[in-house]
C-alpha cells in the first residue's frame, strides 16, 4: 500500500521546469566549493509538523487530509504513520529525518508503558532507515506539553518533574543512539518563567545546567558522541525563556561549562522573534565555534508569533548559506525543515510542494552565495574597511601591545584620528542585487 500513489521519486528538472514535481535548483549531486548539494545541505524532514500537524488553531478545527490516520493515537496508528513517514521522505529525496519522541509515539498511562510504545515503533524506524537509507538527524524529548511540565521541566519548582523530564530524555537519548541519530537537542518550551514574584531565576537555571551535565554523562556511559544541541528561542510559549537567543545560550553553555559537548540548532522564525536576523545569529554563535544546525523555515513578518512557514525567499537562503558556507558547513548537524504547511493547504500533495519549495530555495541560495564569495567583491570590501587594523597602532592594538598611556600619547601627537570611510551599504546591497 502506498499513500502517495501519484507520486514518483523527485528529481532535478532544471531551471526551465515547470513541473511543479519537480526541482528547478537542487541537484543533490552537483558540486559546490568541493561538496556535492547533498552534503551542503543535509536537508531533513520534521516528523511534528510534516507528520502530526492537523491544521487546527486557537479559533479553528483541523483541517488536514490524512488518509492514511485511523482517528486513533494508538502504537498501530503510530507504526503505520512511520510507514507513510518514509515513503514521503524516500521520494523526496531527503536523507534526513528528525524528530519529538511524543512525535513518533503516544504517551501511557506510566512511564514504564510509554516507553515499551516508544520501543514498538523504533522497531519500525529501524527497519524504515534500513530500507531507505533515510538517517537520523536528531530525536529530542518533548518537554513541554504535558501538564506535568506547566512549570518547566529542568527548571521546574516541582523536583519530581525535573526527575521525570530526566527519565525522558534518559530513554530518548538511548532511542536517538540506537537510531544512529548524529545528534540531540534540547528545545526549552517551558524553561523559563512568566512572573519573576514566584520565581528564583538563579536556582532554576542551576537546575537546567546540572541537567544538562546528566545528559552528557549518560550519553558518555551508553556510547553517544554525538553533539547536544540548545534551540534559542526568546518566548511563547513562556514570557521569557531562558534560552531566548543565540548571545544567551552561549552565555549559559560557558557559565556552566558544557561548551565541549553543545553547540546551537538556530531557527528563522526564532530569530525574528528575538529582534535578529538569522543572518544575525548564524554570525553570533559561528565566530565563537558553536553553530551545530538549522531549522529552517520563516515567519510573517506582520505577525508577532510563530508561523513556522517553509522559506521560499531567496534572500533569506542565500543570506543563511553566506554564513553556513564562511563558517566550514553544517555537518554534522543539517537543515531540518521544522515547517507547516498552512491550514488551508490541507492536501497530501501539498507536503511534497512544500518541501521542494523549501529544498529549492536553499540549493539557489547556496548557489548565489558560493557565486558571490568566489566573485570576492564583499569580502574585499570587508577586508579594506578594516584595513587600518592590518598595521601601525591597529595592529598594536590587536597584538595587545598597546594600553591606555600608549594611546593617549598616539592621539596627543597626531592630534586628530584619519577620516572615516563611508560604508556603501546602499552600493553593497544593488551589488548583491546582481546575483538574483
């Protein structure tokens, strides 16, 4: 049985194509700076929304058409969806996936019964991946929507929730390792507070890094080497959440000493919520040797919230791959496409005109930027703003040789600094204008 009959395996028509089955721009096997697009982009599917978005709303019901959903959250229902899941990812042609474990299998009535239906269905993910050759990018435990975790879950007031969300990500971490997953991430959905009268921000965020140091530990006992991945995100659903943006998950990885093992999985949509750009916070944590993935998607930008829509603009993905391609690439995290389709695009083809949007968007955007570092024009304009820190006092300064006494006796003796250079913004941008 197949759940997209009408579907062939998609392919790469070219730039003139106007099969919208089809790639115009991603030819996983053409090279780009050394690496084939494949490699570049390790594109992934998002088993939450791909799989388990129904299309509903604060003010409206689901929508979507899943022929393949029985109506029940039953470990049939969620073996079968694994099914369907990799059919749609073997014709798409991605090689990766990533997912919640509440995502793949329905919670019990205890602990002990979660996780024996957790491990009925990663029978089927195992035979799924070995059949298609589909990996697995990332598993991460979802920390947030049970009631259980209405106060956070590491950062909880309640100790019994910490002593759950442990045990969850115990048999998460153990999961993603036996599926061959190449990292974890942790999304903190609720760490974080709404009103600091009743909260003590010091201890809590103790709590979440003693948490994350059991997570190492238990990944170093079964065999895990696989980098731990922190999602900034500035808020909803909590007012603040502690891991709001990429300045303060570094900030928390150093105070609490887990930068060997953490790196940052940065998202779009939440990068706009935090008052960035992604372009912004792709720079931020790649200087400092902490970029570990991406999810990729957008947001509207007249509405304040979290749209979680495919990214489709050019801009965005060239902007995205600029970063990437100047910080070394992606591996061995990826671009895992934690995107929606809209309510109303509630159709089963509508996945595949999604993702191929998405894919397309990325491989022209990885185009355009490998085009516009080989052309050289934007770094050496970089390199020459800050010519005047190449030699003389600039350099002295950099060096460390120079302090306060030297400087001011510099200044004394010139008297006034060397005129300063115009930026060229409005040039720069109409030179990048050229490569679209």
């Amino acid at each position: 049985m197949t759940a997209f009959p009408d579907v062939q395996k998609i392919t790469y028509e070219g730039p003139d194509s106007k099969n919208p089955l089809a790639f115009r721009w991603y030819d996983e096997n053409e090279i780009v700076e050394g690496l084939t697009m494949r490699e570049h982009l390790r594109f992934s599917v998002c088993y939450w929304h791909t799989f388990r978005a129904n299309g509903s709303d604060p003010f409206g019901a689901p929508t979507m058409l899943r022929p393949w959903e029985d109506g029940t959250d039953s470990v049939d229902n969620a073996r079968q969806r694994v099914r369907v899941a990799f059919e749609f990812m073997e014709k798409l042609g991605a090689p990766y996936y990533a997912f919640h474990d509440r995502d793949v299998a329905p919670e019990g009535s205890s602990l002990a019964e979660t996780n024996r239906n957790l491990d009925a269905v990663v029978e089927v993910l195992k035979e799924e991946q070995q059949r298609t050759g589909v990996k697995l990018l990332w598993g991460t435990a979802n920390l947030f929507s049970n009631p259980r975790y209405m106060h956070g879950a590491s950062t909880s007031c309640n100790a019994d929730a910490f002593a759950y969300a442990a045990a969850q990500v115990k048999k998460c971490l153990e999961v993603t390792h036996a599926l061959g997953g190449e990292n974890y991430v942790f999304w903190g959905g609720r760490e974080g507070y709404q009103n600091l009268f009743n909260t003590d921000m010091k201890r809590e965020l103790d709590h979440m890094g003693r948490f994350m140091h059991m997570a190492i530990g238990h990944a170093e006992k079964i065999g895990f080497d696989g980098h731990f991945l922190i999602e900034p995100k500035p808020k909803e659903p909590t007012k603040h959440q502690y891991d709001s943006d990429a300045a303060a998950c570094i900030n928390f990885l150093r105070a609490y000493e887990l930068t060997d093992r953490f790196r940052l999985n940065i998202e779009t949509n939440h990068a706009t919520l935090a008052g960035h750009t992604m372009m912004h916070e792709l720079d931020y944590a790649g200087y400092q040797g902490l970029l570990g993935s991406i999810d990729a998607n957008t947001g509207d930008l007249m509405l304040g919230w979290d749209t979680d829509q495919f990214p489709t603009n050019y801009y965005l993905t060239t902007e995205v791959m600029l970063m990437l391609l100047k910080y070394g690439g992606i591996g061995p995290g990826g671009v895992n496409f934690d995107a929606k389709v809209r309510r109303e695009s509630f159709e089963p083809i509508d996945l595949f005109h999604a993702h191929i949007g998405g894919m397309d968007a990325f491989a022209r955007g990885l185009r355009i930027a490998a085009a516009i570092r080989a052309d050289g024009e934007l770094s050496q304009f970089v390199q020459q703003r800050y010519a005047s820190w190449d030699a003389g006092i600039g350099a002295d300064i950099e060096s460390g040789k120079a302090d306060f006494m030297s400087l001011e006796a510099y200044m004394l003796e010139k008297g006034e600094i060397d005129a300063n250079q115009s930026g060229r913004q409005e040039m720069l941008e109409h030179l990048v204008n050229r490569y679209f």
